[in-house]
C-alpha cells in the first residue's frame, strides 16, 4: 500500500492516518468539517490535499448511521482500488450497500476494536490499535487483494487480524461493548443528584464501573441505533437477572429465616455466576487471565512519582504486569497497586522499602 484515503478524522480515522502515514503511506484526508481534517494534517496525519488519481484503499470512518452513504458515493466515484469501513456495526451497512446495486468485490467491512472515552482527532495517537482485535468481515464475493490491502492496514497499524460473520460479529460487540456501555451509563445517572457527601466516597471500583459512560452521548446514539436489536435482547437478560436480584434482596430483610436463607443463595448465584463470566475475559495480550499478587504503594501527587516508583521496581528485577492508581479523597496523595507475579511481590516489597517507599500490607 502507497496511498490511502482516509474520510473521516475523527479518533479513528485520524490514528489509522497516523499509523499509516509513519510507515511512509502516502494519506490524503477528507471530513465533512474540513477544519477538522486540517487538524489532522496539522498532527502528522496526512494532506487535507485531495488526491491525484485514484488511491490504493479508501477508508470510511464515518458513524454508523452514514457509513453506506459514504461508502456508496466514494465507490461512485472510484476513488480507490479498495474500500473499507472502520465503524463499531456490520451487519447493517453492508445491506445497505446491498440495496444500492453496488459491486461490493472491492468492499470488505471492518472494526478495531479499540477507542477511547474522548473523540476527535486530538484524541488519536498512532498506537491506538497497537495489539487490540481488528475485525475483519469478507464474504465470498471479497477480492483476495481488497482483503490483502485490509491486512496490511491492520499490520501497519500493529493491531491482531480477527475474521468474523458480519451479523455475529454485531452480537459479539453488543455484548462485550455496546450493552456495558448503557450499563455504565445507568450506574453513573444514579450519581448526578446524589448528596455530595455520598459522592465523596466514591473509590476506584465505581471508578472503573463508569469510567466508559464519559464518552459522547451523540457518538453513541448513532451506534446504538445501528444494533438495537441485540443490545436490547442483552438487557433484557440483565432485567430477568434484576428483578431475581431485587427479590433476593428483598427476602435477606424478611424475619423469616428460611425468606432470608432463599435470598442469600439467589445473591450468591449472581455474584457466583458474575465471577465464572469475569474469569473469561482476556488477560495481559489477550492470553488467559492470570492471577497477579498486589503491592500497594503509598505515594504523593507530585511530578515524577510515578516514574520513580517504576524505575526503583526495575532495579528489584521486577516486571510490573499491570498498575491501578486509587486517589485519595481530600488529600494530595494516592495509592498505587502494582500487579506483579505471585513470586515477584515479596522481592517487589523489600526492594521498594529499601528505598524509602511506604508499602501497605
């Protein structure tokens, strides 16, 4: 791949053309609001110049909702050898394309999975995709060297090639994304007229509850409205899993023993069942989940913290495989967890304390 269109420079959009464009591809950008894809131009991203002639892949990183609008009108105008899209459905746009009567040999739908709660093209970085799923969505009718082009995307962008059905793959991410995010949602709408000292107390596990409900509700209308159908199907599983909850909770305030033993099980087969879902998630690289001991760590909020207690847990020979900061309410201070091997913990401690750091039991 020499060239590529990328129209679109949102968050999306505009890290693909940052990935693209480091690797010595030649990226054009194009955006309905073209101080945005001057913007783009402006990171490093590409030329907000139109291209000369056609170019070798076309990408569409537009919201669901226009992605066939798009997609149609640039295979219109042959502005590409290839054309992808990159948005979060499937299933629905490439129907629409359908419809059209278009010849979509040339068509291949894709989605990285990645992103982040904040959009637009500040918000990109080259390394957004970096070891994250990029699905991918041939058919029979996919021309091998579309398919080739996509690859190559997907490698210069450093992320992992996943082939799925279009439709299976709206369920999947109804499940693993979409449905969490209303989830997210509700949880936070129950703090926005809660009492202030209610809020106060919030730690890092409602933190990391809604830390996905910041996103832009406008971004999100367009993708849900995209896949309704299986989200709504996901939340009315989790409504029969509520009411079941409600219920036993209900019974645990009943003076019947037997009420309150009937309530205690119902809980614990959610909480059980929540535990063998959660075990399934993917751990460190998309390996299977492993079970780290923790270090907590006090520290001040001031500059370089963090890059000290890094460098000092080098010098134990210690590899920090994953980190959660917890802040304290009301003080400049913080708590920080490093994630490190069962075997590691006990070096990590002593080698930490040697050097000053005050390390919680």
């Amino acid at each position: 791949m020499r060239t590529a269109l990328v129209i679109g420079t949102g968050l999306i959009g505009t890290s693909a053309a940052l990935a693209l464009s480091q690797r010595g591809v030649t990226v054009h950008l194009v955006d309905h609001d073209p101080e945005q894809a001057r913007t783009a131009a402006a990171l490093g991203a590409g030329t907000d110049g139109p291209p000369e002639g056609p170019v070798d892949l076309a990408i569409v990183a537009a919201p669901p909702a226009h992605v066939a609008r798009v997609l149609a009108d640039a295979m219109e105008r042959g502005v590409a050898r290839g054309y992808i899209d990159v948005a979060s459905v499937k299933g629905g746009p490439r129907r629409e394309l359908e419809q059209c009567g278009l010849d979509l040999s040339a068509y291949i739908g894709t989605h990285p999975m990645s992103g982040r709660e904040k959009s637009g093209p500040l918000a990109a970085g080259a390394d957004l995709f970096e070891g994250r799923p990029w699905v991918l969505t041939p058919t029979r009718d996919t021309d091998t060297e579309v398919l080739n082009l996509a690859l190559e995307l997907v490698s210069h962008c450093r992320a992992v090639p996943v082939v799925m059905d279009a439709d299976a793959h709206d369920r999947a991410v109804a499940l693993v994304s979409h449905m969490p995010h209303l989830v997210a949602g509700m949880v936070a709408a129950r703090l926005e007229h809660a009492e202030e000292a209610a809020v106060r107390l919030c730690g890092q596990g409602i933190r990391d509850v809604t830390r996905i409900a910041a996103s832009d509700p406008r971004m999100w209308i367009d993708i849900l409205s995209a896949n309704p159908g299986p989200v709504a199907d996901l939340l009315t599983d989790i409504g029969s899993d509520l009411e079941e909850t409600v219920r036993a909770l209900r019974a645990l305030q009943s003076s019947d023993e037997d009420k309150r033993r009937e309530g205690s099980t119902g809980i614990e087969d959610v909480l059980r069942r929540g535990n063998a879902g959660q075990v399934r998630v993917p751990g460190k690289h998309g390996s299977a989940p492993r079970a780290y001991e923790i270090v907590a760590v006090l520290i001040d909020d001031q500059p370089g913290q963090l890059a000290r207690i890094f460098a000092d847990a080098g010098r134990a020979g210690v590899n920090i495989e994953d980190v959660r900061i917890e802040h304290a309410t009301g003080q400049q201070a913080g708590l920080v967890q490093l994630m490190v091997e069962p075997q590691a913990a006990p070096v990590l401690t002593a080698g930490l304390r040697e050097r000053g750091w005050s390390v919680r039991q």
